[in-house]
C-alpha cells in the first residue's frame, strides 16, 4: 500500500500468483470471504472471528459507484462449521462514518478498541482524495453491546497521520505507524506505554526497524514478538513481512518471514495465535488485496546438548614462593571485590563473567613484615559458549517455575526465535517463560533457538536441555 494513503489507496502490482503456495514451513490459501472483487485486509482475532478492512459495499452505510471512490469499513466475519465463514457484515454502525475506518485492534477482553480514520468526519459533501484529511487513532469501549466513549488518541494531529494501531496482549503498550516530522523515512513505527490511564509519549523503534521507506502495520503479540510489513528493508518487492523482537532494550535485526507469505506483491497486516502455529496475512498476489490464512509445520531439533554449568569457584595457591621452613608466615589474598583470604591455598568465588584482579602478598608473621613482592594474577573467566537455560534445579507440583534463555552466550550468533519444550513439543514462548508441572518426577526441559540466516540463506538451530526435579 502506497505512503500517500496509508490505508486510503491500495497499489496493486498485478501479479498472477498460485491460488495456493507451500514451503517447508508453511502452507498458505486465501479464505473464503475474501473476494476477487473488492480489497480486504488487516485481519485481527475477535471473538471467535476475524475483523478485517474492506472496501465491499454489503451492509454498509455508504454506497459506491466506482473503483476509485470506494472507502474502506471494519468488517466481522465468525466461523460456520468445521470449514465455513459467515457472510461479511459491518462490525458496528456506531464507529462506521462517513470516510475510511480501520484497521483495528482490541484488548484481550475485547471491550477495547483502537482503530483509524480520517480525523474530519463531519463534511457532508466530502472528497476522499482530500490528502489534508490525515488519519488518526481513536478508541471506543464495548457497553451493552454498542462502543460508545469514542475518544481521539493523545497525540493525533491534523497534520500528519497516525494509522494501524496495535495493541500489546496486556494493553499497557500500543504500537502505530506515522509520517510525523522526526522520523527515518516515510511512515515509521513508533509505540507508546500507558501511564495514568494515559500514554506516555510517542517513542520511534529506531534505525534498526525503521528505514528511509515505511514501516507500518504492527502486529504485537505474545511473548514480546512484534511483526510489521515494510518496503524499505531487502524482501522480495514490494511491502514484505517481518518480525523483531526487544531484548535487553534492543530491537533484534527484522527477520524476513518465509517465501509461502512473503511474495513479489506486497504482504502485510499479519495475525498469528500464541503458539505461532496458524494465522492471517493481507496480500494483493491476486491483484486485490486478500486474506490468506496460513498453516506452519512444527519446527523439530535432531539433538540436544546438555547444559553445562558455569564455574565461577577456583582454588588459589602459589607455586613460585620458597619461604624457609622455619619463619612463619601469612599468605594473604585479595580478591579486589573486598573479600580477604588467609591461606597457603584458599577457595573463592566470584560473582560471574568477568576480568579480576587477584594479588597475595606474603607476610612475616613475627614483624608484619612483607617478606615477598606482591604476585598479581589476572583471573579472565568467560561463559562457556553454549546456549543456557537460566532456572531453579528444583520445584514443586502446581507451582509455577520462571525459564529464561536469553543469557546463551553464542559469539556470533543472533538469536531470532526461542523454543521451549517442556515434553509437548517445541512451542515458541520468547527469551522468558514460566511453566508449570502437574506431577512429580524428573523432567528434561528443552531450549530450542533458531538463528539469523548465514550468507547462505540457511538457518542455524541450537538446542540444549536441562534436567529439573519436581518433587
């Protein structure tokens, strides 16, 4: 979709495509309701449904006459048996206007809605090619059945646009897209956190996501993974799908969905569930745009490697002094963390990775005299280089035990996705994760980790496991 609109004019590139496509990871087909006729895009879950835009005249309050006058509405459509959709329908009259509404996005409740549309709405003899009605952000709140409390966002402004709104699982984060002034490019990705019953000021997500082109339609979903379509960071042509992921405060390198979603067309608006299995995507491979479903294989590790602890803890002697029997002596040791030691051979542990200073000095114990230079030694101590689970050895039944795969210490490698099994299967579930196990006994949890492609377009996957005692 081109910047002018951001969401008002779909440019379409014409191209044949399969109405089916695989890969070894996915398998993709357009959904029923989406039609060869109209556009219909951005879909999100809704209660047992799919909320989309379109452009489709059915049920709406606004009547077309051609293809380039149409408006775009917020659509609901709820599954009909095993296979079916219902008919299309206008999801409420309350927020529908006059312009363009959508896309949207709710809380996990579903009682809370942000969505765009054109900021004037008040203008009975309207132009829709007016390029100074900017889109904005507004919201509503589901009561007795209707959304009333239509309120503008905090920080839409006439002059710029502020458009595909997504809000994070625990709504205390909402991602957007905007040409404000300030930005990297075109339309950039920016989030703000609630604070106060309010939000907190705009933050850009940086070069590292944001290009001289636009970055837009976010999509937040759990365990921190945010997806977002883009047409300036290298794909196959046109808008393409990526996700990222902030670690330790820092975006991750986008990482380019696979070739069954992503096409020479443009590709955008993506939904997935929580276990990254099944979901939606906009994309217009049939010269409309459409929504395609997709299906992902389960991702396998051949082998798995068993956590090695690291070592922290030495025992400290000294090989090179010769002190003659017969003066007693005090070997003193300093750490350089305020820790003393007394000895001939001491045993100290230090508190991680790290660079330390270790000195002993070697004291008459009759004047108090050093009789020996002060020895310096230089203690260097590295992770082992391995993937790491990060967790209690032991636990109790029905009590939940926090995982944490983020401190894997692999030099060169940048992670992109975390994989735990905890003895169901690999599931993705990001750096951080809590489980917990029903009964007693010895499990063995795993840790899959899938890396950034190498120069040859293959993905590295990393595996370890760690045992945990549950008593």
């Amino acid at each position: 979709m081109s910047k002018s609109f951001c969401l008002i004019i779909c440019a379409s590139l014409f191209l044949l495509t399969e109405s089916m496509a695989q890969s070894d990871n996915y398998i993709v087909k357009p959904m029923p309701f989406s039609s060869r006729i109209y556009n219909e895009f951005s879909p999100v879950f809704y209660k047992g449904g799919i909320v989309f835009c379109s452009d489709q005249s059915g049920n709406s309050l606004v009547s077309y006459k051609n293809n380039q006058n149409r408006l775009f509405k917020i659509f609901f459509v709820t599954k009909k048996g095993r296979s079916g959709w219902t008919h299309p329908e206008i999801l409420a009259k309350e927020i529908t206007t006059a312009f363009n509404d959508g896309p949207a996005t709710f809380n996990e409740n579903g009682n809370i809605m942000y969505y765009s549309r054109n900021n004037s709405i008040e203008n009975s003899m309207r132009n829709i090619t007016d390029t100074t009605n900017k889109l904005g952000i507004y919201s509503a709140e589901l009561i007795d059945g209707k959304w009333t409390n239509i309120k503008p966002f905090t920080y839409n402004n006439p002059l710029y646009s502020y458009c595909t709104p997504a809000l994070t699982p625990d709504g205390e984060r909402i991602y957007f897209s905007s040409d404000m002034p300030g930005g990297n490019g075109g339309m950039d990705l920016y989030y703000c956190d609630r604070r106060n019953n309010d939000w907190d000021r705009p933050v850009n997500l940086g070069p590292v996501i944001n290009t001289t082109k636009n970055e837009s339609f976010p999509f937040a979903c759990k365990y921190g993974r945010l997806y977002f379509a883009s047409d300036g960071h290298k794909g196959f042509g046109g808008k393409d799908l990526f996700y990222t992921q902030e670690i330790n405060g820092e975006w991750i390198n986008p990482v380019h969905l696979d070739s069954a979603i992503n096409s020479t067309a443009d590709d955008f608006g993506i939904v997935v569930d929580s276990t990254f299995e099944n979901g939606y995507f906009s994309t217009n491979r049939r010269k409309t745009d459409d929504i395609f479903s997709f299906i992902s294989a389960p991702i396998e590790f051949s082998s798995c490697d068993t956590v090695k602890e690291n070592n922290y803890c030495f025992t400290f002697y000294d090989e090179k002094q010769r002190i003659i029997d017969t003066i007693p002596v005090i070997y003193q040791w300093d750490f350089g963390d305020r820790i003393i030691q007394i000895g001939k051979e001491v045993r100290h542990c230090f508190p991680g990775p790290g660079k330390y200073p270790v000195k002993l000095t070697i004291i008459d114990d009759l004047t108090g005299d050093t009789i020996a230079k002060q020895v310096e030694y230089k203690a260097e101590l590295e992770n082992i280089k391995q993937a790491y689970i990060n967790s209690d050895k032991v636990g109790s039944v029905d009590k939940s035990i926090s995982f944490e795969g983020v401190i894997s210490d692999l030099k060169g490698i940048r992670v992109t996705d975390y994989l735990w099994n905890f003895g169901e299967g690999f599931k993705p579930g990001g750096p951080f994760i809590r489980n917990t196990f029903k009964e007693k006994g010895k499990y063995m949890v795993k840790l899959g980790l899938l890396a950034e492609k190498d120069s040859l377009g293959v993905v590295r996957k990393i595996c370890v496991m760690k045992k945990v005692i549950i008593n």
